[in-house]
C-alpha cells in the first residue's frame, strides 16, 4: 500500500512507502492507529484512558 498517512496526534504527514520503520503501528480495541513517534502513541493512548 502506497499514500500517506497522518499521525493521529501531531498530524504529520507519514510516506507509508518510506518510512514503515520510522511509523508507530498500533492496534487499539480492535483498530488500527498510526503515529509518527512513540511519544505521540503515547499521546494518543493517555488520552483514551
Ligand atoms: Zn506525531
């Protein structure tokens, strides 16, 4: 899959060719979220909670 996706906290805008190294995957209650960085899944997890 080609495109961007967008950090859900900081609204970066991620390559997903590029950088699915540098992306934050994760899969919380059952959807998936993509961050830019570990501190923005952080974020977006306390934020949840
Ligand atoms: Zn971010």
């Amino acid at each position: 899959m080609k495109g961007f996706v967008k950090c859900e906290v900081c609204k970066a805008e991620i390559p997903t060719d590029k950088c699915v190294f540098a992306t934050h995957q994760k899969v919380i209650e059952g959807k998936e979220h993509v961050f830019c960085c570990a501190r923005c899944a952080e974020t977006f997890e306390r934020k949840k909670k």
